[in-house]
C-alpha cells in the first residue's frame, strides 16, 4: 500500500481520520481509501457524536494505542464530519513507526 493518511510536520503528525461514532466498539480499523482518493485511518469509537464526546474517544484511543499522552493529540479539523484532521505532537519518526505497526495488523 503506497498511501499513507499522515504527513509528518516539525512538531510531530497530521492524521486523517474517519470516525464512525456509536461503533460498538472502540478501535483501529487500518487504512482506507475515500471515494475522493484521500488516505485515511479508519476508527471507531462506542461514544455517541454529541457534545464532542466521540471526539474525546477518538483522541483518548489514538494516545493510548500511541502510548503518548492525550494532550498530545487534538482535533485540528472536521470537529462535527465524519473525517478529522488530527494533530498529534511528538517524534514524528516514531509515531509513524508505531501507526505503521498497527495499521499492518489489519
């Protein structure tokens, strides 16, 4: 697979996320291909689109399966859509290794 739904930056990773709330489950789903030809990382989450929970969820699972702090990730775009984009902070080097390892598993 030669596209990737993230780009390092100076200050760590721009994610692209699609984000299906009231999954039955939070978890990474891989790597898929929108109809527009974007990349993105499919996740789900069980929290409900309101009040910017399933936001929470989302940022709360990609720190934990990064194993960074959540304070670390945040919601830099598409807050109310379906595809996010998120900023995560840290050694872009190694976040992408670790998103390359989960994303290899699926």
């Amino acid at each position: 697979m030669g596209a990737r739904p993230w780009t390092a930056t100076a200050r760590g990773l721009v994610l692209a996320v699609r984000l299906t709330p009231k999954g039955g489950r939070d978890s990474i789903d891989g790597v898929d291909s929108l109809s527009d030809g974007r990349c993105v990382l499919k996740a789900r989450v069980r929290a409900v689109p309101s009040e910017g929970e399933a936001n929470a969820a989302l940022v709360k699972m990609l720190a934990k399966a990064l194993d960074i702090p959540a304070r670390s990730v945040s919601v830099a775009g598409g807050a109310t859509a379906r595809v996010k984009r998120i900023v995560i902070e840290g050694d872009a080097t190694a976040l992408i290794a670790r998103l390359e390892k989960l994303t290899a598993a699926r």
